[in-house]
C-alpha cells in the first residue's frame, strides 16, 4: 500500500470515529436526551394581555423538575424585556440569552431541583395590521419543540375592547405531538384555549383576527404596515411613472425654451435700441441669472465713471470715481458690495482682499438681491410675467422636495419593511424625477409679448456686434469700444466684437490704469482678467438657486 493511501485510511478512520463517538449535547434541539424527557410539566399557564396601544404582553407559568442546574426556556418570535422568576426570586444577573438559526434561548441557573418558573415578556411583532387594513391579527408561537412533555396547556388571551362573536376569526395550529385542543370565546374580550399532551417535538401557535377599532398603534407601525403591505409591482410602478411623468414635463420645457429662443432679429441695429442695462439685457437673452451680469455691470459701472481699474503686475485694484449720473438700484447693491465691508466704505478694493473677504462668507445678501433686483425690473417693465422669480424658484422647490422625499422613502423602506426592499425602485424613479424637474425650472420661459418684442430688436443689434466686418479706423469708432463693450459681453458677442477692432491702435480708456506695456492686446486680456476674476469671486456667493 502506497502511503498516500496509508494516510487517506487513517483520516477516514478518524472521521468514523468522531462521527460514532463524539459527545452529543444533552440540549439538542431535535433530538433530546433521555435525561431531557425527565422534564415534565404537568400544567402550562399563559395569560396574554393585548394592550390598547398595541403592545403584547404574555406571561407564562409553570412547575418543572430541573435533573440539571440550569434550565433552557426558547422563544421562537421576537420578545423584548424577558423577565424570569423562580420560585417567586427574580433572575437577573444568572439569565443569559443565545440566539440559534431564529431561536432565542433563555438560560437560566437554578439551585433547586424542583421550582415554579414565571416567564415575563413583550412580543412586539404579534399584532399587526393586514394589508388591507380591515382586520388585525395576533399570531403567537406559544409552543415550539420544549423539548418537555406538556400534559396540559391552557391559554387565555384578554383583548383591549369587545369584539363580536360573528367578527371573530381565529384558528389554532396544533401539530407533531398535539393529543388534543379546545377553543372558546368566553365573552367578548376573553379567548381561551386549552391543549392536552403535547410532545417535546409539539408546536402550538395560536392565530385571531377582529375588526380594526380596538386598538392604537404608533405612527411608526403604521408605516411599517403601509411599506410592508406595498407590492414590488406597486414601487416598480412609482419608479417608472414618476421619472416617465418628469421626462414628459422636462420635454415640454424644452421645448418651450427652445420656441422662445427661436426668435431672430429682424434686420440690422447699429445701435442699442432702448435704454436697458446690459444687465437686464442678458436676463431678456437668456432668462437666467449668470456671472456674465455682473461682468457686463463692471465694464458699464467703469464706462460711466464709477470705477477706476488699476492693473498692476502682480494683482489689481478696484477705486472708486465720482461717476456721472446715477446708478439703477441693481447696480447700488453690487458697487455696495465691491467698496463696504461691515458697514465701512472703502476707496478701493485690492483683488487679494476681495478674495479673502469671500472666503470668510459663505453666502452675501447684497449679490443675492442684486439678482432679486434685477427679476424685479424686468417685471415693472412689463418684459416679464409677473411672478416669474417666484414661479422658477416653486418649481424648482418641487425637484427639491422630490428628492428629499426620496431619501426619505428609502430611509423608511430600509427601517420599517420587513420584505424586500422594493421601494429603493421607486426612490431612484423619484431622485431621477428630481434632477429633471429642477433641471427644467431654470428653463421655463416667462417673457411677455412686449419681452418678446424687445428682445428680437436686441437680437438685430446683436447682429451688428457679432458682424465679422473690422472697422476702419477712426475716432467716433474707438469710442464705440468701450461704449458697447458691456452689450458684446451680455449678448454673448464679446470675441467677435474685440475682433472687429484687431489691427487698429486703441486709447486705453481714462477708467483703466495699467502698470504694464501698454498694447491693445494687453488691455483686453487684462481687462477681462479682472472683470471674470471679480464676477467669479462675487458670483459664488449668490443664495443656491438663483
């Protein structure tokens, strides 16, 4: 024999022998022990009290023979504030619990051989609702496999109201080892129940249902009722319909935006053809609040002669002029924010202390109301529906709500459905939902007729800012610069505007200072540089969903 083989024998060997002699447990589930049958409990009393308020409280009395010194007492559904006595003395610190495959077992020392055992406990999950929340039903595993002979059982269960005879619905499940059972109503909030020898393999559970009305549960099982009793059809729907429902809503936003931005200039305007500010202007073109408004601001503030813009090698600075004329009570707010600073007015602004001074703030009023402000021009000019801030910001409110909703859907589902999870399908119907009605919010369309009107006569001045024709050179055309500059940028022309006048030598504008080679390259890059800097850092501190 080889020794592989010699080996294979001897561990076969010693697996038989383990099998054949190996000490089996004295408390084996299913296979109890000579010395385990000498349990025997002769009457097995329990009294359960349905509450009011929904709680189960179930107490069990009993007289044993213990041949060891402990004693295992097992619950087969989930208990809370298991109480023991024996003999009328409580065990508390002599009580140890062990969970096995669904099984609570109690362990329990004991120093008599002979001693009456009081069980104590709450079964939180043995009345629910059904699902159709008509009825409740209480369902109680009151005896699984004791592992003792039981000679008598009985059983009362006290409800918390009357309950009908007729609108009674009970059944027993007496199985493996049961002799025989008795049920009756002994009047409207008492049951009874009676089962006589029972096998150390029996299983005795009891099931009832009444009409809803005599108890109250907590918020939180109903919930959990409502969440348990929802199908995966059900939550498969929600998480198609509402996503469905939302793209529909989100196309047809779409396409409202894209027929007002349909609308064409009708000819050629070598001039602006009214008075809006540049800041205004870009919210007719676009319908949205954008960093571009306050560049377009900065560059028409510095035109007029408010600001003076210093640029030096290293950083640049933002000075305060006397300036012509006045300002719109947008513009108020933003040249308040560039020069004051916890009520203190400043000549000028550094570009390092703008930047800190924003990240010390997390949110700026004044550039939130200079957005406000401007949406409430555009209304009082009648180029806006009335209620369009408030419009744009419900329903984007809405996408909000939906996504928190959401979460909360699964926080719930997670919490309180004892099934599968099926409503994590709905939740991620609902948070796609959210992203496509916020989405859409920015985008609905609000000019009124006399908004559409002004902006097609815009949109033919824009034609002239955009025209790829350079200008020859001339002093009336140098002005037109720095004149309509703040116009390119609002209506999205800046690049070709600038390209017009490439080739041609520019008188840098009494508003702009610059330590460095002067050059018109130079000048615009610069100048851009600032304004893009100063609306970024200003920008970001608008109030979320502007």
């Amino acid at each position: 024999m080889s020794k592989a083989k010699r080996y294979f024998c001897l561990l076969t060997s010693l697996l038989l022998f383990l099998w054949f002699f190996w000490p089996v447990p004295i408390f084996a589930k299913n296979n109890p022990s000579e010395a385990l049958l000498d349990y025997n409990i002769s009457l097995l009393e329990i009294n359960v009290a349905v509450e009011k308020s929904s709680q189960v409280e179930i107490t069990e009395d009993f007289s044993l023979s213990n041949p060891t010194d402990q004693f295992i007492w097992r619950f087969d559904l989930p208990v809370e504030n298991v109480q023991f006595w024996a003999s009328g003395q409580p065990v508390g610190k002599d009580l140890i619990f062990k969970k096995e495959e669904g099984i609570l077992n109690a362990i329990a020392a004991t120093k008599e051989k002979h001693t009456h055992w009081t069980i104590r406990y709450q079964a939180p999950e043995g009345l629910t609702r059904e699902s159709d929340w008509l009825n409740d039903r209480l369902f109680l595993v009151l005896v699984l496999r004791p592992q003792t002979i039981i000679s008598r059982l009985n059983v009362e269960v006290h409800l918390p109201g009357y309950v009908e005879e007729q609108d009674l619905k009970q059944r027993v499940y007496a199985v493996h080892g049961v002799s025989n059972y008795h049920f009756e109503q002994v009047n409207p909030s008492l049951l009874r129940y009676s089962a006589f020898e029972l096998s150390p393999y029996a299983t005795f559970s009891i099931e009832t249902r009444w009409p809803v009305g005599i108890v109250q549960y907590p918020l939180f099982r109903l919930l959990r009722f409502w969440f348990a009793g929802r199908s995966g059809e059900f939550w498969l729907a929600i998480g198609l319909l509402l996503p469905f429902l939302s793209f529909v809503f989100y196309l047809y936003i779409l396409f409202l935006s894209k027929e007002s931005r349909r609308l064409k200039g009708i000819g050629y305007l070598n001039h602006p053809p009214s008075d809006l500010p540049p800041a205004l202007v870009y919210l007719l073109f676009r319908e949205k609040a954008n960093q571009r408004q306050i560049v377009a601001t900065l560059f028409d503030l510095a035109r007029r002669g408010f600001i003076e813009i210093i640029k030096k090698e290293k950083e640049y600075i933002l000075a305060k002029r006397q300036g012509q004329g006045g300002m719109w009570p947008f513009e108020v707010l933003l040249y308040d924010k560039l020069f004051t600073e916890k009520g203190i007015r400043k000549i000028k602004r550094t570009e390092f202390e703008l930047r800190k001074r924003a990240k010390e703030q997390f949110y700026s009023p004044k550039v939130t109301a200079f957005y406000q402000v401007l949406y409430q021009e555009a209304c009082q000019r009648g180029l806006f529906a009335q209620g369009y801030f408030q419009s744009s910001r419900r329903y984007r409110l809405w996408g909000i709500l939906f996504f928190f909703s959401a979460v909360l859907t699964t926080a719930l589902a997670l919490l309180f459905s004892s099934g599968p999870p099926y409503a994590l399908i709905g939740a991620v119907g609902q948070i796609l939902a959210s992203f496509l009605v916020i989405q859409a919010a920015s985008m609905i369309p609000q000019k009124t007729e006399k908004g559409q009107k002004e902006l097609i006569a815009w949109l033919s001045f824009r034609e002239f800012l955009g025209d790829r024709k350079p200008f020859d050179f001339s002093i009336q055309v140098q002005g037109l610069f720095e004149k309509y500059l703040p116009y390119a940028v609002a209506l999205e022309k800046e690049v070709a505007w600038i390209d017009r006048f490439k080739g041609m030598t520019i008188t840098l504008p009494s508003w702009y200072v610059s330590y460095e080679p002067p050059s018109p390259e130079g000048f615009v890059s610069s100048l851009f540089y600032v304004a893009n800097s100063v609306s970024q850092t200003l920008y970001s501190l608008r109030e979320p969903g502007l």
